[in-house]
C-alpha cells in the first residue's frame, strides 16, 4: 500500500501565494495529488474566482510574521525598481523616438482581438495569467512604458489632503465598515449610467454601459488587491488587521469606502502604465476614469465628512506600537 500523501497545506487555510515575483494572500480551497505531486487550490483574497489555480509547494508558504515581512520586502523590492527603470527612461532621449518595427519573431504588445482594451486595461500586471513564453512583452518594451496621468478633479484633492491631515497628523481613523462602501458607490455609479442608457436607443448607449461595468469591474479589482498594501496609512494598519479578523470573507472593497478609494487613483496612473495599450485605447480609457472621477467629485459632499473620522482610543495606540 503506497504511503499517504502529506500535504503541507490543509483545506481552507489562509496562506501567501507567489503570482509573479510578488506574494498575495489568499485561501487554500482543495488540496489533490497531481502529476503524482501534492498540488493544491488557490484563492487569491479580493481576487475574482476565474484567477483561481492549481500551485505546487514551491509556490505557497505558510502566514506566519516572518513570510508577511518577506512579502512586505517583495512589494518594496519591485516599487524599487520600477521607480528607477522609470526614472532611467525618462532620461533617455530616445524615448520620444516612434517605436520601431518590431523584428520577425517579436512578441507584439498590441491588444489580443479576443480581449477588448478596457478589459486589458484592467487587469492588474501582477494578476496576469502566466502566457506562453512566446506570448511575454520584451522586457525593453515593458519597463520603457511612461507613467499614465489621471487627473483628481481638485474637490476630491482637498478630500485627500485633509484625509492625510486627519490620519497621520491628528491620529484620527475613518468609522469602518463604512456606511457607503466602494461596492456601493460602483454599483450606484454603474445604474447611473444604466439610466442614461435607457434614455437613448443608439447603440453608443448600451455600450457606453457595457464599459462603465468593465471599467468598475476593474476598479474594483484594483482597489481589492491594492488596499493592503498600497492605500493605507501606518497608523491605519492596526485597523485594517483587525478587520480582516473580524469580517475574513468579505472584498474590502464591501467594508472601506471614498476616503480611500481616492487614494487608489493617486496611483492609478503608474499601474496602467504597464498595460499593453496604444495611445487611442489609453486615451479612451482615461476618459471614462476621469468621467468616474466626475461623479465622485459631485457625490464627495454627501459621501466624505468630518463626522466620519473618529480620534484613536488609547488602546488602538498600544495595538499600533507593538
């Protein structure tokens, strides 16, 4: 009789998960024996369901203190050096040269047919299904990408400027789960324009709703998978474990609401900048951004107010120190 297989990972544990070069949290589901080696079901937390997969032992580890560092320093490490890939790019004069013909057997970066630009546009680089090694962007071609700029209408730069005030120099917490969520603020914004839809029978119409829903279907995904650890402040993360404790199968983007889905689109631009889009499909892109933003901007009075920040209780500052 064959000896029983071990598995390092039991079913339904809470693990780090190598996509890339980077490590996500994310949920054991089902472990099974494949190709006659323990295999076993992700779920990448925030993540929608199609990016589950099958992963070996050497793409897992265990969420202990010392692998959440190692991922702290893995997202570190990248920031890193893309901040000086960028920074060397822009100082290159060549950079305003038209790109030249790619050779017989380059990769080419233009959009798949199969995949609309919207949709290429919004998924995260690091979510990005492994390709074909004949299918992967030249490494020239991917880090000389210029940095995207979205532009914050200025109320809801005001927004972000007293949210850093209340936080990092008043000690202040924003009340969570919030009474609108990012989920709802999506939702709301995609009937709007469903409404708008209705009131005109043209074909641009139900298509400019069919790309409002893709474009918040990325934000959202986006803002799931950014939250932790891009979007908050030190002082909040305390909070923000605590929260994970208290609700472990809810998206943040069902517990967090505008305040910091704001932030998400301070960095916004230097993700999509590494999208593989021509110019008229980021043009296109960005302004259906900028029209979300738009709404915002009008729904930020009713949506941000003092009364939802709320000073640290003594003990918070004890949970924060450790």
């Amino acid at each position: 009789m064959p000896p029983k297989t071990q598995f390092k990972f039991a079913e339904g544990e809470k693990v780090l998960c190598f996509h890339g070069p980077l490590l996500y949290e994310a949920k054991c589901l089902k472990t099974e024996v494949r190709e006659k080696a323990p295999k076993y079901l992700i779920h990448y937390n925030g993540w929608s369901k199609n990016w589950d997969e099958w992963v070996d032992d050497t793409r897992a580890l265990k969420l202990t203190d010392a692998n959440l560092k190692k991922q702290k320093e893995l997202q570190q490490q990248q920031s890193s050096t893309m901040r000086r890939k960028r920074k060397s790019v822009g100082e290159r004069a060549a950079i305003d040269k038209p790109a030249d013909k790619p050779k017989k057997g380059t990769p080419s970066t233009t959009t798949s047919a199969a995949t609309s630009p919207v949709e290429a546009a919004l998924e995260p680089a690091q979510k990005r299904r492994r390709l074909n090694q004949s299918q992967i962007e030249a490494e020239d071609s991917y880090t000389n990408r210029i940095e995207v700029k979205v532009t914050v209408p200025d109320v809801l730069k005001h927004c972000l400027v007293d949210d850093w005030d209340l936080i990092v120099r008043q000690k202040q917490l924003v009340e969570l789960p919030a009474k609108v969520t990012v989920e709802s603020i999506l939702s709301d914004y995609t009937q709007s324009k469903s409404r708008g839809a209705a009131s005109s029978a043209t074909p641009t119409a139900s298509e400019r709703e069919a790309i409002a829903t893709e474009v918040c279907d990325g934000i959202r995904e986006y803002f799931n998978v950014l939250l932790g650890t891009q979007l908050l402040y030190k002082f909040e993360r305390p909070q923000y474990a605590e929260l994970l404790q208290k609700h472990p199968d809810l998206p943040v983007s069902q517990i967090y609401g505008l305040e910091h889905l704001l932030r998400l689109f301070v960095r916004l631009g230097s993700v999509l900048a590494y999208t593989p889009l021509d110019a008229d499909s980021m043009s296109l892109l960005l302004g259906h951004i900028n029209h979300f933003l738009r709404f915002l901007a009008k729904q930020s009075s009713t949506l941000i107010s003092l009364d939802n920040y709320h000073p640290a209780p003594p003990e918070y500052y004890r949970r924060q120190a450790t």
